[in-house]
DNA sequence: AGCTTTCGCTACGACTCGTAGCGTAATGCC
DNA sequence: GGCATTACGCTACGAGTCGTAGCGAAAGCT
C-alpha cells in the first residue's frame, strides 16, 4: 500500500476494506481492459469507493499496478518434488501458469515498461517483485544442497543466484509474452535439462 | 508502414520522407516522453507533418511504435568471431547494448504489454521483431555446424532453435529490464558458457 | 490538362486527468 | 461522553488528449 497507517494517529483509519477492494478491482480492469485503458476512475467505480480514495493513497497508475501485481506473485510457492530437477521444472511450469492469467501479463510488462523511465518505480518493482521472488532460487539451491545435489558454496553464490533467477524467469517471460507460445511440460524438461545440466558443467 | 503504395494506383504517392521523419520523432519521443506519455500529436509536431498525417498510416500508438522499435531491431547482425562460444557472447553484448538505449526497453516492453490483450499487434510483433531476430540463432548455428563445432541436424531443429531464442533473448531482457543488472562480459561470458554447456550436454 | 490522392490546417465533442471543496462518518484521546 | 482529527463520498473544475471531419492547396500519375 502507498501509506501504512501511522501507529498512535488521531482520526479515523483508513479501511483496510478499501485497500482490499481497490487492488482487487485494478486486477479486474487489467484483464478487462488492459494498461492503457485501465483509468483509476473505473478502478474506483469497480472497487464502489470514490475516486479521490484511490489518490489519496496511491499517486499514479504505476505505483497501483505494481501492488496489484505482487499480490499475484506471491502466490508462487516451491513445493518439494524430491529432486533439483523436479524443483525446477515445477516453478517454471508453475511460473507460467501465473503468466497465463491475462491480468499478470499485461500488468508485469506495462509496469517494467514504466518502470525504464522512473527510478521510484524501478525501486519499488525491485522491493516488492523480484528480491520476493529471487527467494524461490535461494530456496530450491539450499534444498539441493541439503540432498548433497549440488555442492555447498565455497565462493559467493550471489552472482550466480542472478544468474539463474534471470535465466528461469527470462525465458519464461520471453517464451510466453514475446514468441507467443506455451510453456508445456515437454518445454519445461527440455529447458531445466539445458539449464542444470549447464551449470553443472560450467561450474557456476 | 501502415500502408504500401498500392501498385499503379493513381494520384499523389505517400510522402516516403514523412515516414522517415515519423518513426524518427518516435524514437525521439519514446526516450524522452516513455510510453504512457507520447501522445500521437506531439510525435506529429515533432516530425514537422500533421496530426492527420500521422493517423493516415497508422492505426494507433502501439502500431506506430512497433514499427518504430523494428527499425531499432534491425540494427542487430551477427558478426563472425570465429567460434561458437564468441559468437555467442558477441550477440548477448550487442542485444545488451541495443537495450541500453531508453527508446529501444521503453518501447519493447510496453508494446508486449499492449499485444496481451490485442491479437492484431501480437501478429505484428511476431512479424516485424520475432521472426526477423529469429535469424541470428538459425545463421549461429549453421556457422557452428560448418565449422565442425556441432553435429548436422538428425531431427527437426525448430523447437531448439526456439528453446535458443527465448533463453537468450528472456535472459539479457530479464536481467536489463527487470532486474536492472548490467549485462558486461563477465556476466555474457558466464552466461554463454552455461547455455552452450547445457545444450551439449543435454543434447538439444 | 485533368483527375486523384495526399497534405497542412482548423475545429469539434468526448473522454480522462489530477485536484479542490464540501458535508458526513468513524476513530483516538481526554 | 465530548472533542479533535482524519478518512470518506460526492460534485465540480480547467487542462489536456483523443480520433475524426471538412476545407483548400499541393503533388504526381495517365
């Protein structure tokens, strides 16, 4: 949300109701309409709340976009496959079913779009999207160890946690938005091959 | 463009030059403006024609930009370094630099956005972006394969060549745009080794 | 020449923008 | 309970953009 509530401040809370009902709202009219569409008239309209509610607490489009659409990342789990190579096929194959919901995709590439003109809002899809996510690489990496799949660390793991965080979501993202085609499960195999098998041979 | 010259068609031809100057004062105005901010009369102005000329051969914003983003993207060629792996690393740094420029991921991006939910601009965007970058991989691989470095074709190579694309093209996109990591030769070289290691192993 | 199409210009109604002002509702503090 | 404080819904506003229509003039094909 564009503000907490202060802790200790007089006068009469904003309604967390409000919140709730204006970010689901903006969900709604981005698979409806779109980005450019969408205006933050009709999101009030939708969430039945005035439209000076919405400015009071956010100040754009972007910046309620972006909260819209970290709600519907953090659906993404890692569920334990017993494998590294079950892990991963199952967060690709799990990251595509989130781009398929009409409202993440319009929404995910409209906000980065903004977002390559607007520190702010480069800042606050860093915050709020990708270290989030970039969670799932750290996970699945210390559960493979834990399986002694791949080895402990011995050097700093942070850039090839990058590496790996860029490549997954990247040609999920690419494959699914740009060359228009499906992420099945035989793509899915075919990419976590490629890639385990390439990092095991590159040695990170 | 929106519209050829119809063949043996009577009357005053389109102006090619107003075409130059259009596409030219978008990409001038994607840099300065973003997307969510140029307005099609502003691109007008700055292209020294009308408003109406402008909506004469193009439908709308994201058509226009589309055209304007191909021309960036045909910038792009394959140079021969001599092996594989080069090649490689020198398509991934000059796909990076042609997303360093504001026009170019301003652009790319929001035009995904808008084909989420508009078929006509998915058609276009395959046509003028995908396909014609698409030739980089299929030249890599011949070059390797003439070379010796990779076995001839047994099967269809479509779908590799596709699994290529979208691995190399959704990393170096992620990382610039998302992630808002820079793409030096570190990261290129630490990244082509993974892919190609991958594919040999994995066989394709 | 004569015909056809494009060009620049102006104007138009419709829409969205973000803000301001009002009276009312809901809460914390005393 | 009463009061100060803040959020809320509503209405209205000027500014800006949208995409289109109509006009006379310019430019090129046959």
């Amino acid at each position: 949300m564009q503000s907490h509530t202060p802790a200790g401040r007089a006068g009469r809370p904003r309604s967390a109701a409000a919140d709730a009902a204006i970010l689901a709202a903006t969900r709604e009219a981005l698979v409806e309409l779109g980005w450019s569409k969408l205006t933050l008239g009709d999101v009030a309209t939708r969430a039945g709340v005035a439209k000076t509610t919405v400015y009071r607490r956010w100040t754009g489009k972007s910046e309620l976009v972006t909260d819209a659409l970290a709600t519907l990342f953090d659906q993404l789990v890692l569920p334990d496959r017993g494998s590294l190579r079950a892990d991963v096929e199952g967060v690709v194959l799990q990251f595509a079913d989130l781009l398929e919901q009409p409202a993440t995709k319009t929404a995910l590439m409209a906000v980065v779009a903004e977002a390559t003109h607007d520190e702010a809002l480069r800042q606050r899809l860093r915050e709020k999207i990708v270290a989030r996510q970039k969670r799932l690489v750290v996970e699945g990496r210390r559960r493979a160890q834990s399986r002694g799949e791949i080895p402990a660390d011995v050097t700093d793991p942070g850039p090839q946690i990058d590496l790996i965080f860029d490549v997954i979501a990247g040609a999920v993202v690419h494959r699914t938005l740009v060359s228009c085609e499906p992420v099945d499960a035989d793509w899915a195999s075919r990419f976590t091959a490629v890639l385990l098998d390439g990092l095991a041979a590159a040695g990170g």
